[in-house]
C-alpha cells in the first residue's frame, strides 16, 4: 500500500537549503543607489572634460548610475545562487568593466584601460573569492 501513502500539500513543504534567498534590507538598497549615484556624477564629470555642466552631461551621468546600479543590484540578488568561483569571476568582471568604462572617459587608450581594468578585476575577483571560500559552510 506504498503507492497509498499521504502527501504533503504544496505549501506545507520545506524548500531546499540554501535555495531561497533572503529579501535585501533597506540599508543595502540605500548602498546600492548610492553607489550608483557616485558612479553616476563621477561619469558625467569625467565626460564633462572641464567644460560647462549642461543637460547631455546631466542625462549622461543619470543613465550611467541607473546602469551601474541596476547591474549591481542583479549581481547583488543573483550571485549568491551562483558557486563561489562564479560568484567571485562575476564581481570581478563586473569591478574591471566599470572601472575601465571610467578610465576610458579620462581619454587614455584602449590597451592602457584595458590592461588596467583586467589588474583590477583579477584583484577583485581573487578577493572576492578569498572571502567566498572563507565563509562557505
């Protein structure tokens, strides 16, 4: 009578361990938009080029922060889905390209900006794992 036992309703399951992810606090939200908004005014003064401040430069550094936010924000809720090293690559990848994209504003070359965005992201990204596999249960 094995194929007769009872089964637990949908909602009275347990989800696996470690599969749900915790909502983010108000004060990590707060983190990220601040972020955003310093990377924000740092691009458009970096496409300012000493000039004067106008609406091209004002939409610039809002759509530069909106982008560097929301990207932080998926990686923020993502990345913790993902093993370390992939947690740690994607930190990494995402440290290198931004700092890049504002070091590239600054009017150096491509293979300068590059060369130093792959520094710092391999930095970042040995960090960032260090940090992973020392807090991984």
């Amino acid at each position: 009578m094995a194929h007769a036992a009872p089964t637990t309703s949908r909602r009275n399951r347990r989800p696996a361990v470690g599969t749900t992810t915790t909502p983010m606090s108000r004060a990590a939200m707060a983190g990220l938009l601040l972020a955003g908004l310093v990377y924000g005014v740092y691009a458009a003064f970096m496409n300012r080029q000493t000039g004067p401040v106008d609406a091209g430069n004002v939409f610039y550094g809002i759509l530069c922060g909106a982008l560097f936010a929301a990207c932080l924000f998926a990686l923020a809720r993502i990345g913790p889905r993902l093993p370390r090293e992939l947690h740690a690559a994607a930190y990494g990848a995402f440290a290198g390209i931004s700092f890049g994209y504002l070091y590239s504003l600054s009017g150096e070359s491509v293979f300068k900006s590059s060369g130093l965005s792959l520094i710092i992201g391999a930095g970042v990204a040995a960090a960032a794992f260090y940090h992973y596999y020392q807090r991984e249960p």
